[in-house]
C-alpha cells in the first residue's frame, strides 16, 4: 500500500504568494478561478434524493466551522434536482417510469417544489433563486448540476423554446433516443443556431437564479466538442461568472487543448468512491494531467468519499436504521488522498454529511499550510514513483519554500 506523508519545508524567507502568469492571455473565464474550486456536494451522500433542508445545513456547517477562509466555499446540488423523489426504489438516479419531472413552459427543468419548497413563491415556481441566495448571504456559493442536452419531454410537445419561439424542436435535439448510456433524460442538442439557442435560455435561467457553478455531466466521456463549445458560449452570454465543471472522467489526453480552453476543470476519473484501489488509480492520472494545470484550470480527481456517505434508499444494503455508511477508507488512505488532491491542486469538493464529521475528518479541511500548498504551489510535479515498495513523491513550491509529498 502507497503511504504518502505532507512535509512541509518552511523557509526562513518571507513567504512568496504571487502566482506565475502565463504568458498567454488569460480567457476571461480562467479569471473565475484563480485557485482549485472549494466546497461541498450533494451526491456521495444523498444521490438524486437531497432536499434543502440538507443542502443548507451543509452550508450551515461550512459557516460554522469557518471553512470559508480557507477557501471551502461552493456548495453544489448534484444531479436530478427536478425529479420529485419517491418514497421508496428509484436506486442512486430514480430512474422510474413515473418521474413527474418539473418543467417551465419553455421545456427548462425546475427545482422540485417537494424538495425544495422554496422555489414556490406566489404559486408560481421560481427556480433556484430563493435558495441560492440564502447561499449567498451565508458569504458562500451557488451551484447545481445538470445533464448534457435537451429534455426528451419536449418531443412532440407544447413547450417552446424560449428566444425563437417559433422554432420546432426537431431542429435542437439530434436523434430520438438517448446517448448517455447511463441516464435516459436527455437527447443531444444539433450544433446549430436552434441549439445555441437552447443552451443560451437555460444559461440565462441559471443565471437569473444565482447560480455560480455548474458541473455538467455524460459531457467528456465521450468528449461532446460541439456541446462544450455551445455550453461555453451560453455561459459567456449571460455575463455571469459561472465556473464550469466538465464531468465525467476519464477525459482522453488529446482533448487537454479543448479542456484549457473551454472548461475551469474536467474530471480525469470516473467517479471516485471509498476504497483504496479507486485513490492508488488517481496517481497515474495526476501524473499525467500535471503539465496542464493551471490557475483557472484544473485537472479533477473527482470528490472526496469522507466521512458519512450514501445516506439514501439507493445505496445497496442500506438500511434506515443505518443511514448510510462511514467512509471505508482508513485515516492512513484518507491523508494519502488529501495530499496527492492537494498538491496536485485538484478541486476539492466534500461529499459526505459535514453535519457528522469527526474531529478527525474536520482536521483534513482546515490545515493552513496545506491550503497555502493547494491554491498557491508551483510546479508541482511526480519526482519519483516507485511502484515496487509503494512510494511516490511530489513536489511544489511557492518562492523559496519548498513542498514534499
């Protein structure tokens, strides 16, 4: 088993923070994030099935603990946030036939109003305004998750598309039956004036409501160019800085130009889950991002499976009784992952239940020199990888001081 141990090298010199400018110039969006992105998300712990009431008391907690100063600041409602949830089976996406999705009448999802109560005002749903800035006023950040394309409930429908309502549907999706081989929503959207179009009005919607990151999943495996390029110009559309999550992995290498150019960060792993074979895997990968990274975009080694996850009716073998599991990985396994994400600069996104962490998993959140070495390390890189006995090493550095991992 690889044992990774952060040493921190402090130098007697003041400490030199200013990042390395590329020469370049830098795409506006790159400029949305300057450091890794930060902060919560909703699906290791609760899957298609978070309410707001869950969403909030992890905001809560991240305030609380005073997370925030150390850069722990998005928090994030992953997927099937406009399904109402059933009361028993669905498993980990409610995939049932009975879906009840919730719509506006331009064929654009809308929070689940038995979720999230909030998005009802006057009898009229409003989306995620209401709860994106009770979000905001706790100094924190908004973001949901959604599915590439179009809602396949607008074939043959009333619905219209909003900024070219006498445009057809059958000009923005492509084919009738689904791509993504995993979730049936949604079709893919053509690459043509109707479907820029289409993502120009949900972008717009997303960004009346307040939303600051948007992870976007069935997008970079298999690498859909002509949606990336489309969902990059929606969001520049709106003059909102939403910082843009590709997902998910493994993104092939020879789309890294289109990664840099399109997205502020792309999975290069499928998802991650609490066992060690999953984190020894992410070495390699980081290894070979490692060259590409930089300020404003980031290489992702997926969320972080700590502390009580897979609260829900999905999970196999869960049980109410049980409500969900603590993370299978030991302390030794969790300090390895934290590090390698850290000096790597991956995003660090928490998906258990913050609201029961231990000290233990609190102490991985708000180590000082560790986040000095995740947003501001320079040059880090593998410097040695000896599989045979289980060690690897990294190395950073910010002016004189030097990092090893």
């Amino acid at each position: 088993m690889k044992q990774l141990t952060l040493t921190i090298i402090a130098a007697l010199l003041s400490l030199g923070m200013a990042q390395a400018q590329n020469n370049e110039e830098m795409a506006t969006f790159r400029t949305w994030a300057m450091t890794p992105p930060m902060g919560w998300n909703s699906w290791d712990c609760y899957y298609s099935s978070v309410t707001e009431k869950e969403v909030l008391q992890n905001a809560q907690y991240l305030v609380d603990n005073d997370l925030v100063k150390y850069g722990w600041e998005y928090v994030v409602v992953d997927i099937r946030w406009y399904c109402n949830h059933p009361s028993l089976g669905g498993g980990n996406y409610n995939q049932r036939g009975d879906q009840d999705y919730v719509l506006d009448e331009y064929g654009r999802y809308l929070p689940s109003p038995s979720r999230f109560p909030s998005c009802m005002v006057d009898g009229k749903n409003e989306g995620f305004k209401a709860l994106a800035q009770k979000i905001h006023d706790m100094g924190l950040k908004f973001g949901i998750h959604i599915m590439r394309g179009v809602p396949k409930s607008v074939m043959g429908s009333t619905y219209k598309l909003k900024g070219s309502e006498s445009t057809p549907w059958s000009q923005v999706y492509n084919g009738t039956t689904s791509p993504c081989t995993w979730l049936k929503d949604n079709l893919l959207v053509k690459n043509n004036e109707a479907g820029q179009t289409y993502y120009n009005s949900i972008m717009d919607l997303y960004a009346e409501w307040g939303v600051d990151f948007l992870k976007i999943d069935d997008l970079s495996r298999p690498f859909y160019t002509d949606e990336i390029h489309m969902i990059r110009k929606a969001i520049d559309q709106t003059n909102r800085p939403i910082v843009l999550s590709l997902s998910p992995g493994k993104t092939q290498y020879q789309y890294a130009g289109e990664c840099l150019e399109n997205a502020n960060m792309w999975r290069m792993m499928d998802d991650l889950w609490d066992n060690w074979s999953a984190v020894d895997a992410v070495f390699n990968e980081a290894h070979a991002w490692e060259t590409v990274t930089r300020p404003g975009n980031y290489a992702d080694c997926d969320m972080l499976p700590l502390g009580q996850i897979a609260m829900t009716i999905g999970d196999a073998g869960y049980t109410a009784a049980d409500n969900g599991r603590w993370t299978n990985l030991s302390q030794n396994e969790q300090l390895t992952m934290m590090t390698l994400w850290g000096i790597c600069h991956s995003p660090l996104f928490f998906g258990g239940e913050m609201t029961k962490n231990d000290a233990f998993t609190l102490s991985l959140l708000n180590n000082e020199e560790y986040h000095q070495m995740h947003k501001y390390g320079e040059d880090a890189h593998q410097v040695m990888n000896d599989e045979d006995n289980g060690r690897v090493a990294w190395t950073s550095h910010i002016g004189d001081t030097r990092y090893l991992a």
